[in-house]
C-alpha cells in the first residue's frame, strides 16, 4: 500500500508505504514513512523503487528471497546490479 496523507495524525510524515511479504516461510512486513520529498520527484514511484531495495536488502541480511509482495506491484527479487542500479535512479548517485 502507498498513500499521500495530507491531515490527521499521520501528516507529518505524508509519504507512506507499507509491504507485507515472505521471507525464509516467515511473513514480514516492512513500513517506510518520509516527511518530505523533494519538489519534482514522483514521490509514489520513488516509494516503490525504495521498498524494492528495502525488500532485496532484507534478503541479503537475512539469506532468504522475498516472495509474495503485497504493495509494490509483485514479488521482485534483485541482484546487487539490479539494486544498486535502482539506487541510482532512485537518489541520483552509486548504489
């Protein structure tokens, strides 16, 4: 799940994305929030691209493959090119 939440509790930190996934056949759920993202970006996309290497970098720490992502448009695992590649793209400098 991603959302945009601009009043309530929840809008100080307005960028959100949640992914609930399986990891080593245990479930897992990962939460990221941002405060402010910067003006041009498409801060939904950016999201995205960020849980896939929160996911991947996961499964690097833990020895497992995540599978069955929910929230980021299908269960993708990366190689460390693939990753860094999105990193990149994702903050403009070397993953």
């Amino acid at each position: 799940m991603v959302a945009y939440l601009t009043s309530g509790l929840l809008a100080q930190q307005p960028y959100r994305i949640s992914a609930k996934f399986r990891c080593g056949g245990k479930d897992r759920m990962l939460d990221i929030y941002l405060a402010k993202v910067a003006k041009g970006r498409d801060a939904i996309q950016d999201l995205i691209v960020l849980m896939r290497i929160a996911q991947s970098r996961y499964g690097e720490l833990y020895d497992c493959t995540p599978q069955g992502t929910q929230g980021t448009q299908g269960a993708q695992s990366h190689s460390p090119q693939a990753t860094a590649t999105a990193t990149q793209q994702l903050t403009g400098k070397p993953g």
